[in-house]
C-alpha cells in the first residue's frame, strides 16, 4: 500500500474513534465499557473498582438504574475522577 492510502485509512479510523467519543460524552450515565474507552482502564477494573469500600481511595462511585443489574458510572463523576475535563 502506498503512503497516501495508509494516510487516508488513518484519518478515517481518527474520525469513527473521535465521533464515537463524542456520542459518550453526550449521555449522563455510561457503562464501564464507555469508561474504558474515555480513560483507557479496563472496564473490569472500573466494575471492580466500584464493588470497593467507599473509603478505599481506588473506589469509583457507580448506579444501578431501575431494576436492572447493570452499573452506570455518571460521565461528570468519571471526568472528575480521572481529571477529563
């Protein structure tokens, strides 16, 4: 492949990547799957991190919305958390 279409692809892979950033960044609540890719830490790691005791200062505050078993980590509080913003 030559260089011009290299650039091209590269360009393009930065475009989904930043667009798919942008549509995080729109919601409140996100999972820890839309953690992992606004901080780079493993979404394990962050469901792990939220089952800690709250004075453990690796906790990472999370939600469960209506009857779901899901956790939701709130985009500010992560921002906040990892200095984002």
């Amino acid at each position: 492949m030559n260089e011009t279409i290299l650039e091209r692809i590269e360009q393009k892979i930065d475009l989904l990547l930043e667009t798919k950033r942008h549509q995080i960044t729109k919601k409140k609540y996100i999972t820890a799957r839309d953690v992992e890719d606004l901080t780079g830490l493993n979404y394990r790691t962050i469901l792990n991190r939220s089952n800690m005791d709250r004075d453990n200062h690796l906790y990472i505050p999370s939600v469960q919305l209506g009857q779901s078993n899901r956790k939701y980590f709130e985009r500010k509080v992560i921002e906040r958390l990892f200095h984002l913003s």
